[in-house]
C-alpha cells in the first residue's frame, strides 16, 4: 500500500511547516497558522490511512530503518500502539492549531507560536514513531526543549521566563535518568553479543532490545547489599524519565507552572505532547517492565499515590487552569497505575492506559481549550472573579459540562452508555482492584477511588464556581468566534461518546501490539521471568465494585452542588490561613519550598558554594604547593652556577679526570 | 734522541702549572696567562708526537694553535685594559654583576 512510505511525512510535515512559519511566517495568512495547519491536518490523514490499514492487518507493521552513523539507524515503526498516538496526537494538535488561530489573534508574535507548536508536534510524533530508542530519546530531548520555548513564550514576564526554566531543569532530573538507562542497556547488550554486532545489526532497536529481555533480566548487580536485576534498574532509570515528563510525583512540580505559556500551549503539553511521552514510553518498553521484578509495581504505586497527592491540591486552587493542571497530574498518575497493573493483567493493562491516555487527551484538551475560551473573553483565570458564565458563553459552557462529566467519569457500569473518560478511567480501577485482590495489596486501589472521589469534587467545583450562579465581578465577555467553538464542540462530542463506541476494538487492537511481525513477545512468559503471576480479568467483579467508581463520582458532584451551588454549607471557616489542612493543601505540601529551600538553596546553591570554596582551597593549595617547591629548589640551586669561571672550570676538569679513570677502569674489566 | 715521554711529562707538567694558576687565581692577566700555558702544553704535544711519527701535520696543527692563541691573547688583554677603565680593579670576583 503506497501511503506506507509517506509515513515518514507523519513528523517531517509539521518539522516544514516550522522551518516555514518561523522565517516566512509573517507574511503568510493568519500569522503563519495555515502552513502547520495544513501540515497537521496531512500528517493526521497519513496516521489515520495508516491506523486503518493496520486495523484490517495487526500484524503487519510498518517498520523501516534506515542506517544513520556507525551501530545506530534511524528508523519508522508503526504497532498498534504508536498507530493511535499518532492518530490522537496529530488530530488533537490540529484541532488546538486551528482553535489557536482564534485565541491567539491579538498576539504580535503569531509566527513564533505557529513555529514553536508545530515543532512540538513535530518532535512528538518522531518520539512515537521511532523504532530505536536513541531516536526516542533524541525527540524526547526535542520535545522538552519545545515545551521549554513555549512555557516561556510570554518570555517579558518574569514568572513566565522562570516558569519555563523550572519545567526545563525538573524534566532534565528525568532525562538525565533516561539516558542512563540507555547507556546501562547498551552496555549489556554490548556484553551480551560479545562486542560483536553484525553489519545492518542495531542494537538499540527496540526489537533487538526485546529479544535479550531474559538474558538481561539474569544479570544481576548488588546495590547497598541487594541483589538487583539489571533490568530492573534500567526499567527504574527508565520510569524515572518518564517521572519527570510525565509529572509523576515528587518531579511533578514543574506541570502548575507550565501554565504561565498561552492556554493553547497548556492544551497541548496536557493533551497531546510532552507529558504523554513518559506513558508512551513506559508502554513502548512494556516487556522490559514485566520482566523486571518489582518495577511495575513501583510504577504502580506512584501511579496511584500521583493520583491521590494531586487531586488534593486540585480542590483548593482558585486559579482555572491550576485545577486543570494538577487534574493532569492526578490523570496521568492513573495512566501510570493503569500501565502498573500489567503486573496482574498482563499485556492488557497497555490498551486500558493508552485507552486513558487518548481519552484523556481529548477531555483535557477540551477543558483547557474552554478555559482559554473564557479566559480570552473575560481576561482573568482567578475563579472568584468569575460566576454565572454559562449565560454569556453558552457552547463553552455546554462543552465545559461534557468534559467534566468525561473527566469525573460517569456512566452505567454493564452498558455500553457513558462518557469516554468512564470507559477509560473504570478498568483502570477495576484492574486495581483486582491487582488488591489477588496480590493482597489494596493501597493501590484505594488511592484511586479516593481519587475518583476528589476528582469530581474538583472539576465540579470549577463548574459551579466559573459557569453557574451570579457573575462576582463586572467582566463583560462574549462568545469566542467559530475557529475556537468548532474545535470545542468536535472535541466535545468525542469526550462524550468516544469511549462508547471504539473502547471494545480499540484495547483488542492496543493490545495486539506486542505480537505481530516486528516484535513476537510472550507476554506470560515474560511476566515468569519477572515474578509476576497473571490472572485472567473476568470481568466478574462484585457489583458494588462495579459502581463504586461511578458512586463515588455522584458523590463528588452532590458535594460540589451543595457547597459551591446552593452555598448551603459556609466554607469560610475552612477556608482560611487558619486551617491548617487548607493552609498544607493550598500551599501544595510546600513541595516547592522543600525543594527550593532544600534542594535548591541548601544543598544546590549553598552547597555548591561550600563544595566550590574547599575545591577551590584544595586546588589552589596543591597548584601553591608546586609552585613554592619550585621556586625554592630553583632559589637553591641556583647557588651552583656561582658565575665564578674557576668554579666551572674545577667541575670540567673533575668531570674530565673522572671519566678518563672510568674509561681506563672499564678498559682493563674488558 | 730524548725519549718522547720526556716530553710528554714536560707537558703535562706545563698544563699542570697552567691548570693550578688558572684555578687559583684571581687576576684576570694571570688567568689569561695560565691559559697560555696550557695552550702551549698542549702544543708541546703535537710537535712532539709530529716529530716522532714523522707525520708534519701536528706541527702545522700547532702553528694554527699559536695563532689562535695569539687572537685569544689579543682580545683578553683588550677586555682586560677595558674592565680596568671602568672598575679600577681586574680582580675577577669583583665582576658580578650577572651573578645571582
């Protein structure tokens, strides 16, 4: 089939459309939004073509590799599993472009923006279809230096410049992590095949990669006295990349203050790059994962504690996008709990997470983009300065309520009705479930019912406040034009009923991913090799487990209602500085003055200080010490060359006496 | 005929007279003259290893040391005369003002 070979348009397109907009972007229409435009929506053709001819055939992947430099290649695959990230991403990035047109049409620097998304969106769809994992990396790096651009677009404000300065070191804590991983692997594997690679042989592909699994998992190092699998520690080193991107918890830091770029950005980095990349990659190297003891379950437990943690801070803020941002974390925690279950479902738990992650993308996308909606027509995110919106913005509104109810996840458990996030979020909880029953180990699951809870609470909450009620102050606002309410109301309906419809095929096709004709992994086998003991989900929950996600989700709104609609219940009281609950959870565990007093202050800067004085003491000392030992053994022996010429001539002639008598001597030996 | 170590001891106890003076002394035109001592040792040398192998080029070698000596002479007395305008003195050790 011919559009097999455009694959390699899917990331070049948008990496045109950059190099196009950012030089000529002036001059083209809309401040250089129709080039990424149109590129996007190509590149989003390419991967839905593509998409559709892998569902008809699995198996059949498009993998092409092309040699780079020395043992590396570069090279195109296409599983299942990078075939709906592509699909998701390029059309999530398109409907953003497009709504972006609008929002951003006061902004003198259109060009800039353009050219900055559309290399993010490049540099995401290298990261997904590529085939080694040094490719991966290198677009990781690319998508970490986009989203550093964009944070910062603003770069005048001072918060903005800083803010993108902290999401580009808290990143680097993973990416450093990362590239460890990849140097540890490449040194077994190098070990493995004896220093000798075949010509066309590339190690690093995941494939190659794959299929030393077990030999990998045999060697074994001792760390503090444990004995540790070096799969295990690469597959920590690994998930510790995707802490970072991700925004796991404790790395988790930078993602609230990402919002300081436009909203448009925030979308995207939510949606549909950036932090999906550190799921993606924990789901790209998923066989690694289930054979390495214990790291799935660490994926697993910070999956659901990311969760929890961030949805408690999600019910405090006052700020629009702050509550969406730690609702990412809180999601993105779920994903990673969703990919940990695979301890006890297997291969399966990779389409429930991806299933997540594509929903979640399109629901966050499209609270974010009702949230630069609103906030493009009244001017201020501060949700005490809003109210009773719904009456000015009436398809914001309605499609705000779509995707809080896909985000809260409500649906009829045993029924093909709900949102999308309730097909999504439901098996994730379910599986944890399950992982407690079987494993005995109920800490991940009630984390995410709780949860569960503390999520409708919150985006209810923002419903109530920003949408219903009286306007609290005088800001005026309009309806945002057609280019922001098309996207809205696209994104609007696949939050309601994409998850019914595709849920079923789409986990069979995910799910195929691992078995086809680039890669034939034995899942089972591999969770053997790792120590994990697999059960066939059944679907044969209790009833009450069912329901219990969609229970606690009416439970959240009922609260949300009572507190922030009918004002039955005086939240002054608990919310003051005096509070001290309030006080921990608004100032965000004070996670960032640990980390700033602590590790910044303390140990980086004052530490680095401490450290840089006594180096420099040490240093100084020895390059001190050698120069006043040479300059005394010169102020010593300069004393021989007394300038006296009878002196030299004493030395000569002793010299000369000296070496005739041991010539002589030498002469008679012999 | 006299035996050639006769004159090899002559000579060497010439270069010795000149090697101790050279040595010892703290005048500059006694050090240039010991020095010509050893030169002409040296040139006892040649003449006489030239007249016993009947080989003529030890003694054009020593014509061609004389004259050499005589250059050197030249030229240290001149420095001599100089060194003595200025500094009243030719005593070598006075002459430090290279020194450490």
């Amino acid at each position: 089939m011919a559009y097999e070979n455009l694959a390699f348009l899917i990331p070049l397109l948008p990496a045109l459309a950059f190099v196009i907009t950012f030089f000529v972007g002036k001059k083209t229409p809309y401040g250089g939004g129709l080039i990424p435009i149109f590129a996007i929506a190509a590149s989003f053709l390419i991967s839905l073509l593509i998409t559709i001819g892998l569902l008809q055939n699995p198996d059949q992947v498009i993998s092409q590799s092309y040699h780079w430099f020395a043992i590396f290649n570069l090279g195109i695959l296409i599983d299942p599993l990078a075939a709906v990230m592509l699909t998701m991403v390029t059309f999530v990035s398109l409907l953003i472009h497009i709504y972006s047109v609008g929002y951003m049409s006061h902004d003198p620097a259109k060009p800039r923006y353009f050219a900055e998304t559309s290399l993010f969106t490049a540099s995401m769809l290298s990261l997904i279809l590529s085939d080694n994992i040094l490719q991966l990396f290198i677009s990781w790096e690319l998508v970490g230096l986009c989203s550093y651009l964009l944070i910062g677009f603003w770069y005048q404000k001072p918060s903005a410049a800083s803010a993108a300065k902290k999401a580009f070191l808290t990143t680097r804590i993973g990416d450093v992590m990362f590239l460890a991983g990849i140097i540890v692997l490449f040194a077994d594997l190098f070990k493995l095949v004896n220093g000798i690679i075949p010509e066309g042989v590339y190690l690093l592909r995941f494939d190659e990669i794959f299929s030393f699994i077990p030999e990998i998992a045999a060697m074994n190092a001792t760390i503090l006295g444990f004995e540790v699998s070096h799969l295990t520690i690469i597959t920590l080193l690994f998930f510790g990349g995707a802490v970072g991107k991700s925004g796991q918890f404790p790395l988790h830091v930078w993602l609230p203050d990402a919002m300081e770029g436009p909203t448009t950005v925030s979308a995207l980095i939510h949606a549909a790059t950036m932090v999906t990349a550190g799921v993606y990659l924990v789901a790209r190297t998923f066989p690694m994962f289930i054979a390495a003891p214990q790291s799935l379950i660490i994926v697993a437990y910070v999956g659901a504690f990311t969760a929890l943690f961030a949805a408690t801070m999600g019910i405090v803020m006052n700020d629009l996008k702050r509550v969406l941002a730690y609702s990412t974390i809180s999601q993105l925690g779920y994903m990673m709990l969703g990919l940990g279950m695979g301890a006890v479902i297997g291969a399966e738990a990779v389409g429930v997470s991806i299933f997540h992650l594509v929903s979640h993308a399109f629901f966050k996308a499209l609270l974010f983009l009702c949230a630069g909606s609103v906030i493009h027509a009244v001017g201020t995110h501060d949700m005490r300065e809003l109210g009773g919106v719904a009456k000015v913005m009436p398809i914001t509104a309605a499609t705000m309520v779509a995707a809080s109810l896909a985000l809260a996840g409500f649906g009829i458990p045993g029924t093909s009705i709900g949102s999308t996030g309730f097909f999504s979020k439901d098996p994730i909880i379910e599986n944890a479930y399950l992982f407690g029953e079987h494993a005995g180990n109920w800490f991940p699951y009630i984390f995410a019912i709780v949860a569960a809870l503390l999520t409708s609470l919150y985006i209810f909450r923002l419903l109530f406040m920003t949408f219903a009620g009286k306007p609290r102050t005088n800001y005026g606002g309009h309806e945002s034009p057609a280019s922001m309410t098309v996207p809205l109301s696209i994104l609007g309906i696949l939050a309601l009923v994409f998850g019914a419809i595709v849920v079923e095929p789409f986990n069979k096709f995910v799910n195929s991913t691992f078995v086809n004709n680039f890669v034939n992994m034995d899942i089972p086998a591999l969770a053997e090799v790792g120590n994990y003991e697999l059960v066939h989900h059944a679907g044969q929950e209790p009833l009450l487990i069912l329901w219990m996600p969609v229970i606690v989700a009416v439970i959240g709104l009922l609260i949300a209602f009572v507190i922030y609609y009918q004002k039955a219940i005086d939240m002054s009281r608990f919310v003051s500085k005096d509070n001290s609950v309030y006080k921990l959870l608004y100032n965000r565990y004070y996670q960032n003055e640990i980390f700033t007093q602590l590790f910044a202050v303390k140990f980086v800067y004052e530490g680095l200080a401490m450290a840089g004085y006594h180096i420099d003491r040490f240093i100084d000392g020895i390059v001190n010490v050698i120069s006043y030992l040479i300059i005394e053994a010169g102020d010593s022996f300069r004393k021989v060359q007394t300038g006296v010429i009878q002196h030299y001539s004493v030395a000569v002639i002793t010299g000369v006496s000296l070496l005739v008598i041991l010539i002589k001597l030498v002469m008679e030996v012999f | 005929m006299i035996p050639l170590n006769w004159y090899l001891a002559l000579s060497a106890i010439i270069f010795s007279i000149g090697l101790y003076g050279f040595i010892s002394q703290k005048n500059g035109i006694r050090i240039l003259m010991c020095v010509e001592l050893m030169l002409n040792a040296a040139n006892i040398n040649l003449v006489a290893f030239s007249s016993y192998n009947d080989d003529m080029s030890g003694q054009v070698f020593a014509l061609f040391s004389i004259a050499l000596a005589a250059c050197e002479a030249a030229i240290g007395f001149a420095i001599m005369m100089s060194v003595y305008r200025m500094r009243d003195s030719i005593n070598l050790d006075e002459l430090n003002l290279l020194r450490w």
